[in-house]
C-alpha cells in the first residue's frame, strides 16, 4: 500500500472515529458539538460511561459526596435532628457536588461534573446555591449551566478547541471537550468550594496574584492535584482526592483513599534535599512547613477574614478576626485524628513533628452529659452534647440578647417543669486547625523561612514552654547556627515544563 492510500485509509479511519464520538458523546446534526450532552447542563451515566466508565460510581462513593450530614462541628454548630435535612441541605448544598445525601428521593440533585470540570468559569456556583438554598432542586444544575450552554451555541468551534494539556491516550475523544471539560485546577477547587476555608486556615488562594505572591508552589505553576494526588489521571481516575489527616477532618475508611497527601520530600518534589547535617537531624520531629510557614496573613482576604476566636453563647456565632499578619502556632501532632475536637498531640506522643496550626478559640454551650466533658469544659478533646442554637436562643429569659449559665440550666423547652439542660456548661476551648499553604521560600512569601536564630536565643518566636519544655533546649549558642540548603547529590538542572496538570 502506497503513501497516499495510507492516508485515505486514515482520514477514513479519522471519519469513522468521529461519527462514533458523535453517536455515543450525544451529537447530532450540523449542530454536533453545540449540542454535546454537558452543554444542557445534564449528567447521565449512560451517555457519560462511553467514555468515562464508571465515573459516576466512582465519584458518588467518593469522600467529598459522602458526607455526614449529621457530623457536628463546633465552627457551624449545626444539629441535624433539630434542624432538619432541608436546613443543611439550604445552607451546605451549594459547597457539595450532589449524589450522596443530595441525591435522596426529596432533593434528587445528582452529581454535576461541572461543578469541578468546567474551564471556563462558565458555571454560575452561585445561580447554583441560590436555586438549591430555595428548594428548587430539579434546576439547581439548569441554571448553573445557562451562560456555558450560551457560549457553546454561539461559538461551539471556538469553544470546544482541544487541550494539549490534557494527558490522555484519546485525544480524539477529548478534541470535542477538551477546552471546556478538564481536570480542576486552583481556581475551581478554591474559587467556590475551598473558599470556607480561608477563616479557619487563613489561606490567600481566593485571589491569584495573592496566592503567588504569598505562596512559592503558586508562583511556580504547581497546581492543587500535584499534592493532591489521585489514584491515575483522568479517565482511570477513581475521583478520590489525595488528602491528608488534618487536625479537624475525621479519619476516612481506606476505601474514602485517606492519608495520600504527597510529602514534601516524595519522589518529583524535595526529593534529597539537605539543609546540612545539624539541620536535618531536626527532620525526625519537625515538619517542613514549621519552618516554610512562619507568617499568615491577616486582614481581609478574598473569601473572608482569618479567625482567631469565636462564640456561640448567645445563639448566633459572633467573630474576632486577625486584623494584622500573625504567626502560626506550632504544636505537636502525629497525623491521626478520631471523631475528637480538633486538637493535636503532646510531647511524649509517638510519632509526633511540630506542625504550625491556626489555634482558634471556640466557645459554645455543652449539654454536660458526658462526665469528661463536665469534669473538665475547656481542656476535654471530647465534642460532647452541644446545646442546639434554637434552645440557647429561647433560654435567653430576659431577652436583654445575653444567655447566663442560670437561663441555660433552667430552660424548660416542652413545659414540664423539669429544666432540660441542669448541667448545662459553657465550654471555651482551643481548637486547632491545620494550616499548609502559604509556603515561603527565600525569594517567594510574606517572610524567608525560619532559621535557627528564629527558633533559638533570645528572638525566639517559638513558645518552648507551650510545646512541653521547660526552656530553650539549644540555648543561646545555637542561635549563632546557621542553615545552608546543599543537596546530598548534584542538584539537578531546572528545566521549564507544563504542571502534571
């Protein structure tokens, strides 16, 4: 066979290809590409599954679908049997994907791939939410879809171009969607969903000159999935997000893909790096970011203000913000975390690294039925039996808009002349959240990293008494250390290239 008829035999090929894509993607006519399945704002697993088999499973029995609705949490103070579903569902409804807990038969809000695909910022997260907060769930995904749908009719070619940066072994497949469909990046991980985040780990990824001004990894193109890493890419993805054990987040069943966060010194990160011998013998119990995150900023942020303490005495959460940048708090932890406050570890723990948090202080009422709870309010990691806001609201008997310990022991609530809560506590404790952006390094942050000078002598930022120490256990002499970063083999040559996504 000559060179010409391979090549009517591959444009033939290339034609037959197309024509399949266009049956199984869901095209049709001159108006193929305008009308691809995505751009009516639909999800069906059986037109989706040509290409992407199983993804819809893959992604509802995924952790950030099933969650538990019912699981307390001292910054939102949400009870769900006094609330109800459609209460959460109203006001944590636009943060989730759909599927799991929105998929019941009332709500029927199944999993929308564009919530997290889209690439464009096309997706309207807010038409969204509003739609969803309202109770109309059978178009929470039609309106979010509107401005995307327009702009596929109106310029379908210009819009569905392919994406060179898309790794996978079916280009011809992704040339129809390419462009519009992708893996997330920043800015659709933090722009809607991650953005409540930023209080409680003072995070500036909401604005992106910010986050690369702030943060070395954003200013050299690193995106989110580079550390937060999946089992493979794109079509054998399982759709569980690598992530780790933070202070506040419970421990996952191996099935939910827990504890995958990349270290900082895997393999294509940090790997073989040294800060000189005397250095690195602090590795064994500090982690890289108590050095790499020395300052957060405080202030306004895009996406809201860094908390330091908040309290729920009087039925409504009442904040006090970090007006100026401030340091983290450096405490021990290990990694594990169990259906506790968040807290972290002590000294003498096993495995533990001095990791920096942000510690909030967080006060709210506590039933007083769990004896560790009542034995010791402030200090117990216990969550205990948190008093509903609605009943901390009606105890207020004088109305004068502060709840006493006196009101919230004698609240009768069903008039049976028997006080519902006599052990009722005012519990006030520090709760600590785990921060890990905003990494510095000597040319990129707020500051340079950490040095022995900052950790020991006089100038010390580190609370050593805090941390299980009596004093200062380098003393002033090893305040004249210094760190010099070398490699224990040949650095290698820096190359530009494109981020893994």
């Amino acid at each position: 066979m000559n060179r010409l008829n391979l090549m009517v035999s591959g444009v033939a090929v290339l034609l037959l290809v197309l024509a399949v894509g266009y049956t199984s993607l869901g095209y049709s006519g001159n108006d193929a590409i305008s009308t691809h399945y995505m751009t009516k704002g639909e999800w069906s697993d059986a037109v989706c599954g040509v290409c992407h088999y199983g993804a819809y499973e893959q992604v509802n029995n995924s952790y950030h679908v099933q969650v538990d609705m019912d699981r307390w949490s001292p910054l939102t103070n949400f009870d769900l049997e006094t609330s109800g579903k459609d209460a959460w569902v109203a006001e944590f409804g636009k943060y989730h994907p759909g599927g799991g807990p929105l998929a019941e038969e009332k709500y029927g809000i199944a999993v929308d791939c564009w919530m997290c695909h889209e690439q464009y910022g096309l997706y309207d997260f807010e038409a969204r939410g509003e739609a969803i907060a309202n109770g109309d769930y059978e178009n929470a995904h039609k309106v979010a879809m509107e401005e995307s749908t327009k702009a596929a009719q109106t310029s379908p070619i210009q819009t569905f171009t392919y994406s060179a940066n898309l790794l996978t072994p079916y280009p011809l497949l992704f040339f129809f969607h390419g462009a519009v469909n992708g893996p997330p990046h920043e800015t659709s991980c933090s722009e809607q969903c991650h953005l409540q985040d930023v209080p409680v780990r003072a995070v500036t990824w909401g604005s992106e000159e910010d986050y690369k001004e702030y943060d070395a990894h954003a200013k050299n193109g690193v995106e989110c999935f580079e550390c937060h890493e999946m089992e493979g890419y794109i079509i054998t993805s399982n759709h569980q997000i690598g992530r780790g054990n933070v202070s506040d987040s419970p421990d996952l069943p191996e099935s939910h893909f827990d504890d995958t966060m990349k270290s900082c010194d895997d393999e294509g990160c940090h790997i073989g790096i040294s800060h000189g011998p005397f250095a690195d013998s602090h590795m064994e119990f500090l982690d890289c970011t108590s050095c790499h995150i020395p300052m957060l900023p405080g202030g306004e942020l895009e996406g809201g203000k860094p908390l330091k303490a908040f309290s729920w005495q009087n039925g409504e959460r009442e904040d006090v913000y970090w007006e100026e940048d401030f340091q983290p708090v450096l405490a021990w932890y290990n990694g594990n975390f169990g259906d506790v406050l968040p807290s972290v570890d002590t000294r003498n723990d096993s495995d533990v690294k001095l990791t920096p948090f942000n510690k909030i202080t967080g006060t709210w009422w506590d039933a007083g039925t769990d004896p560790e709870v009542l034995a010791d309010p402030n200090n117990s990691t216990s969550t205990g039996d948190a008093i509903p806001v609605q009943y901390v609201k009606a105890a207020d008997a004088d109305g004068n808009g502060e709840v006493t310990v006196e009101e919230m022991q004698a609240y009768d609530a069903d008039g049976d002349g028997q006080p519902d809560y006599p052990n009722a506590v005012l519990r006030t404790v520090e709760l600590y959240y785990q921060v890990s952006h905003n990494i510095v390094s000597r040319d990129v942050g707020m500051i340079d990293p950490l040095t022995c000078r900052d950790c020991h002598g006089s100038a010390a930022v580190i609370d050593w008494q805090s941390i299980g120490y009596v004093e200062d256990p380098g003393g002033e002499s090893s305040a004249v250390k210094s760190i010099g970063v070398t490699y224990e083999k040949p650095r290698p040559v820096e190359v530009e290239q494109e981020p893994a996504f």
